[in-house]
C-alpha cells in the first residue's frame, strides 16, 4: 500500500504498442533501460509492471513476503527507518519503504518478482488518463502482486549496478522527417549547441529552453512517436516521451534513438545535453 | 499519386505523398496500409497514418534484405480500393449550454447559429485517421464559411463529447482533455471505449454526418448510446 507519495508515481510495462491508429499512446517506461534491468535481476519477464517514481518523498507498506528491486535513480533507500543500498530487498510483512532524496537521476523504479498486478487495458497495466482508472497513483492506493509464503534460501550475489551511463549528455539522433527542410544554420546549431531541460518536462514530453528560430511552415496533422523531436513555428524544441500523442502538427526534426531516450528521461530540469546526428546503418 | 518512402530511424520507415488531403489521397493511403499489411504482417508492430502520411513502425531494425523488399513494394502498382459508403449519424446538440463558444463564434464570423448549424450539419465527413487522443477522428469537410483559428491559449478543460472547430478542422473530443479548438456543440454518443476490445466504433474511410438534437433529447439519450449507421 501507498503511505505517501508526490505526484508521478503510476504502474508502467512496455506500453500499448500496436494501437495507435485508434490515437491510443504507447505510454510504458520511460526509462526502458532501467526497466530491463531490474526485471532482468528479480528474473521476471521482460513485460513485468514495475512502479515508476518521479519525484522522492514516496513510502510504501507491505503486507506480505516479496523480492524487490531497485533501478534507475541513485536516492536514499529507507527500509524500517534504516539507510540501505541494496538493490534487491527480501521485504517481509509490515517493512515500509521510503524513497529519499535522489542523488542523481530523475526516475526511480521499483520492479516486484513477477510484476505489479494491476488491470491489463488494452494490452498493457500503464497507468494512462481515461484509459487506465487513474493517470497516476496516490497515497492510499493498494497495488497487487503474487505473494511469496517465504523467501527461498538463496542469497543474493552483490550487484553493482553500472550508472556511468546515467551521466551522458549526449543524445544520439536520427534526421527526422521534416530535418531536410531545416536551413543549412539551423542544422549546425542543433548539432552545436547544448539546450537546456527546461521546467516542462513530464511523460508526455521534454521541453527544451534554447530556441531555434525557424522559418518552417507548420505541417499538415502527421504520426509522431516516443523520440521524436517537433520543432515549434516560435522555435521551441519538444522531444516526446512515452505519453505522447500518436500524431502532431509540428515539424518532426529529429528522431532519439531507444538508449536516447532512456538517458533523456533520467535528466532533470536544469541538465543539458547535446544532439549528435548519427546516420542510418543497414545491417 | 505515387508514394515516397523514407526512413525515420532503424525500425520506422515513412510513405508520403505531397498531394492535398482529398478522398482520393485517403484511398491511396488506405489501399498502401492494406497491401504493407498483407505483404509486411507480422513485421509491422503497429501503423499509424496522417493526413499524407503512412508511418510503420516494424518489430526489429531494417536490414538490407527488408529494405529491399519495401522498396520492391513501393514500385508495385498496387490496386486502390473505393472507400466505404458507410455513414455514421452522430447526434450533437447545438445549444449555447453545452455549446459554449457558439455565440462568440457566431459573432466573430457574423454567421446566426441557425446558420452555423445548418453549415455544419449539411456535409458528410470523411474519416482520415485517429490521433490526438484516443478516439479523435481527424475529419475532412468542413465548410470554409465556419474555418477559425485555434484559441491562442487553450481552454484548461474541455468537456467529453464536445464537438469543435479548430482552424479549417471540426472534431469531437472523445474524452476530456485541454484544447484550443471553439465548442459549438455536445453529443451523448460515446466515441471511445476503453473496456472494448474495440474500442472506436468507425473506421477511416467511412463517413460522419452531424445531426441536430434539442438540449431536451440530448438529455434523454442515455449515456451508453452507441451512434445509429445508415446501411451502406
């Protein structure tokens, strides 16, 4: 059960992918990377439901023997009260959780053996507005899982968890669908400049600060997806994100590669980062 | 009307077309989304379509082998289908109560009420894709007298079942949502369904025809009212 928790807390698996010709979202992990990760280590299958935390200053209560596990943002980890750095927890009845401060990253997630257990719509547990009961989780809510009668015996081998990816600015792009139409200045400034996180920043999309003052005409309604970079008539910068809308009418410039986007999520407001071009290769 | 073809990224991969969105485009993107699915299947996780746009999004990166095969594809003179006769009667209620930029509408563009209903109430509209949210239909056909740009800052809640016009663009909101576009009306018909397997009930292709209901038969019309067809 939730104790207490900020807003942007929802259960994610990887998302409703298929059915966005009826404008329904892929929403889903934003971190995939992390996400991967965790569920690797409690053995899970790769589509398991997770909890996503964005923000610190979430406790949580168990009723019941499980296996948790840790991924994504360094925080401070409180078991009963008590500092602990593990990334895979044996949680007994009645053990609170809390998530403090986070020391580096911006999403924490918290993978469960065999996954969260929530309503499957249309094919997947994220939690997404009017598709979903509720967009997002709040104190009080009691989220499902498969109970173990008591921990297995076998001890955990110390994982290290590798963060030095957590740090890259860099963001590996492809052209996008409207990049030819970007002037010759343009092009070089989005591949020389670092831009800023800005503020606006949620599931749906990453506003950059930076503008690029551009003489693009608006599009005609065209698809879009996670990674896509629109670039506004007033210059602004969206990269979109897992919630994003299945189509828009700005020009698509840019396209993040998967690992990208995992990274992109992991930043605050605030960070920079930086464009880098890559070309498509086929294998 | 030939498509192009680009790639956005090692699985996405773009048809499009730099004619103007009309039914005969429409029938050229629908009959290229049916021929990549019985030729790609299961190698295409997902399509989704603009107004000139087809994008795919394929279930592993693009290989030279499978490049080859989409462009042996885009050289193909595929057979383009007739669209459907189907039209879906959608019943809106004109009244200033639900319709609550009608009478700003109507002043700005001089144009009474009656006769913006009787505009927006007289064509059929065809079906071009789903985006936006889930269940938006993005229709074509909307009278150029009732064109009018977006709100420049959108409204904070727009109410489920609102029917809008934005720009040269008239749409139903399915759920609540923000937006920009001018509310002149509200149906009880419900345009999306979660707990459905199917969760629309039309199709691109197919056709919407507004029909005007008084605030009285609009509060009658129970909530679970799905929209009446004509037979094709």
């Amino acid at each position: 059960m939730i104790l207490k928790t900020n807003p942007g807390t929802s259960v994610q698996d990887h998302g409703r992918i298929g059915l966005g010709h009826w404008g329904i979202p892929i929403a889903g992990v934003m971190d995939q990377r992390s996400y991967a990760w965790i569920n690797h280590l409690l053995k899970n299958k790769r589509n398991d439901a997770i909890l996503e935390i964005l923000q610190p200053g979430f406790k949580c209560r168990f009723d019941s023997y499980i296996t948790i596990g840790l991924s994504g943002a360094k925080a401070e980890i409180w078991k009963n009260d008590k500092l602990t750095s593990s990334t895979l927890i044996k949680i007994i009845p009645g053990d609170e959780l809390e998530i403090g401060k986070f020391l580096f990253g911006n999403i924490v997630y918290m993978g469960i053996a065999q996954g969260f257990q929530t309503a499957v719509i249309l094919s997947s547990r994220s939690n997404y507005p009017k598709i979903t009961t509720t967009g997002m989780l709040s104190s009080g809510d009691k989220i499902p899982f498969f109970t173990n009668q008591s921990h297995t015996e076998e001890t955990f081998a110390s994982v290290r968890l590798k963060t030095a990816w957590l740090e890259e600015i860099t963001l590996e792009v492809y052209p996008g669908s409207d990049f030819e139409a970007l002037s010759a200045n343009n092009k070089t400034q989005v591949v020389n400049s670092k831009f800023t996180i800005s503020t606006l920043a949620n599931r749906m999309a990453f506003q950059l600060e930076e503008l690029l003052p551009n003489s693009i005409p608006e599009r005609l309604t065209a698809p879009v997806f996670p990674g896509t970079v629109q670039l506004t008539s007033g210059g602004k910068l969206l990269i979109l994100m897992r919630d994003a809308q299945v189509t828009g009418g700005y020009p698509r410039v840019l396209q993040l590669t998967d690992n990208s986007l995992s990274v992109l999520a992991q930043k605050r407001p605030g960070q920079q980062i930086r464009f880098q071009l890559k070309s498509i290769k086929i294998g | 009307m030939k498509p192009n073809l680009r790639q956005i990224g090692p699985y996405l991969i773009e048809l499009y077309w730099h004619e103007e969105p009309t039914d005969s485009l429409l029938q050229h993107i629908l009959s290229w989304e049916l021929a990549i699915a019985s030729q790609f299947g299961a190698e295409v996780l997902e399509i989704r379509k603009g107004f000139q746009t087809l994008t795919c999004m394929l279930r592993s990166d693009l290989n030279s082998d499978s490049q080859r095969r989409w462009e042996v594809l885009l050289q193909c003179n595929i057979k383009v289908l007739s669209l459907s006769e189907k039209i879906w009667k959608i019943p809106v209620c004109y009244d200033q109560k639900v319709g609550k930029d009608l009478n700003a509408l109507s002043k700005s563009k001089s144009i009474s009420i009656e006769e913006i209903i009787n505009l927006h109430t007289v064509p059929t509209y065809r079906i071009h894709f789903f985006g936006f949210l889930p269940g938006f239909m993005y229709l074509n056909g909307l009278d150029p007298a009732l064109h009018f740009p977006r709100k420049n800052i959108p409204d904070r809640k727009i109410d489920s079942g609102s029917v809008a016009i934005g720009g040269p663009q008239t749409g139903i909101y399915p759920n609540e949502s923000p937006g920009g576009w001018h509310v002149i009306g509200k149906t009880p018909t419900i345009l999306f369904d979660q707990n459905e397997n199917l969760p629309v009930f039309a199709k691109p292709g197919e056709q919407i025809k507004f029909l005007s209901i008084s605030l009285e038969e609009f509060h009658h019309i129970s909530d679970d009212s799905k929209p009446s067809k004509s037979d094709d």
